[in-house]
C-alpha cells in the first residue's frame, strides 16, 4: 500500500465525520470565536478604555487631515505623535495602561491554558468522527485533558516560535508538526514525542500536507471576511480534515 496522502479521500471522510458531529464542534468553535472576539476584549477592558479613548481621537484627526490635505501627511504626522506624547503624560492614562499591563498578563495565562483546552477537545471530537466505532477512544481522551491540554500548550508555543524569528522557516516547522496534537491523544501525551512522531509522519508527504494546511488557512481568511462567522463551521471542517489526513496516514504507513 503506498504511503502518499490521497487528498480526495482525507475531504471525503472530513466531510462524512463532520456532517456526524457538526453540533459539538461547533459550539466548540462558537466559544473560541467568542473568546478571541473584539467584544470580548472591550469587555475585559471596559474601565481602562475611557481613559484610553483620546488615542483614538488623536488617530481619527490625523487621519481626517491627511484626507482633506494628501500633501499634509507628514505635518500632520509630527501633530499626531505630540498629541499622543502629552496624552500618555497624562495620569489617568499612566494608571489605565498600569492596569491594561497587569490585565494583560493575568489574561494570556488564563486565556492560554482555556483556549488550549478547547482546542485539545476539538482534537479529540475530530478525530472521534472520523474514526469508527471500535478505534474510538472519546471516554479516554476526555478522562485526560487536563494533561492533554498542557501538552497541547507547550506544543503550540513551539509551533509559533519559529514564525517570530522567520515566516518561511516557520511555515516548515509548522507544516512538519501538523499531527503533532493529534498524536498526544493516542499513546503518550508527551509533545516532544509527539512532534518527532509527526515529523517522521510527513516525510513523503511534506507538499500535501502543506496544501492542506494553505486549504484550512482559507477558513480563516473567509472568518475576516465575515465577521469572524466564517469560524464556526471552517474550524470544525479544518479539524476533521486533518483528522482525516492523520488517519489515513497512520494507517498507511502502518501497513507499509
């Protein structure tokens, strides 16, 4: 049996689990979206941004200038930034960013961590509904997402590493660890290992696997177009698509 990724049957069978579980995953979806919203931040920001409201003011004047006068950008830039200058001497704002600061923090640890557990149950349902009844392992996988979740952390902190210091190396590194979260749920929820497992798993299929993840990278793109609304059924069909592929894979290359 040849061990290449047949890109046909991964949409066939991401479509069959996902038209099967399409109402968890998308409430899952659903809550991301929510959490990563603008409203959500306004929300948790709601007492700092009144002080923080003269920035956008001073933003809005720049921009109305240069509207009525093209030639006037860069005088209207040198007023811009002294406006901001005396706005962040102003105490009220000193204390609104002290706060956003400590807000800040507090929120990338908590968000962090609920994010990366939604995700591991994303994972986990995915790989359910593309899976049959006697290879599932739903019960297991929930019993264990506490660890499952840490995992997935460390493993995406490594993933987005690579995009900071270069995009294109980063788009590799990204491309080679594409089942690394999906490998957790299945023997060890180590992510070291299960990075080296499915960097392995992509060898001779590094360009497929890449034009799946250009393909799921679509969602998103159709999630700005719409508001974000786009998310909640790209997401879910992102993850069984990549269920799929990981399925396909691992069963290919245990037969070879």
């Amino acid at each position: 049996m040849s061990s290449a990724l047949d890109l046909g049957a991964c949409f066939r069978e991401a479509w069959r689990g996902f038209k099967a579980w399409w109402i968890p995953l998308c409430l899952v979806a659903t809550v991301l979206l929510a959490l990563n919203s603008v409203w959500a931040v306004k929300w948790y920001f709601h007492e700092e941004l009144p002080a923080l409201q003269p920035y956008q003011q001073a933003w809005q004047t720049y921009f109305s200038e240069v509207v009525s006068d093209p030639g006037n950008v860069f005088a209207a830039a040198d007023r811009m930034l002294l406006s901001i200058t005396d706005i962040s001497e102003k105490p009220e704002v000193t204390q609104a960013w002290r706060q956003v600061r400590r807000k800040v923090w507090r929120a990338l640890g908590v968000l962090f961590i609920i994010i990366s557990a939604l995700h591991v149950l994303l994972v986990i349902m995915a790989k359910a509904s593309v899976h049959t009844p006697q290879e599932r392992t739903l019960r297991r996988d929930a019993r264990r997402t506490v660890l499952l979740t840490l995992s997935y952390a460390v493993m995406a902190l490594v993933k987005i590493l690579p995009f900071c210091c270069c995009f294109v190396p980063g788009l590799y590194v990204y491309t080679k660890l594409y089942f690394s979260d999906f490998i957790i749920t299945e023997t060890s929820a180590n992510p070291l290992r299960a990075m080296a497992q499915s960097w392995r798993m992509t060898e001779g299929n590094f360009w497929r696997v890449f034009l799946l993840l250009l393909i799921t990278l679509l969602t998103h793109v159709l999630s700005l177009l719409t508001m974000g609304l786009a998310e909640i059924p790209g997401r879910p069909f992102e993850y069984t698509l990549r269920a799929a592929a990981y399925r396909q894979l691992r069963q290919r290359k245990g037969a070879a």
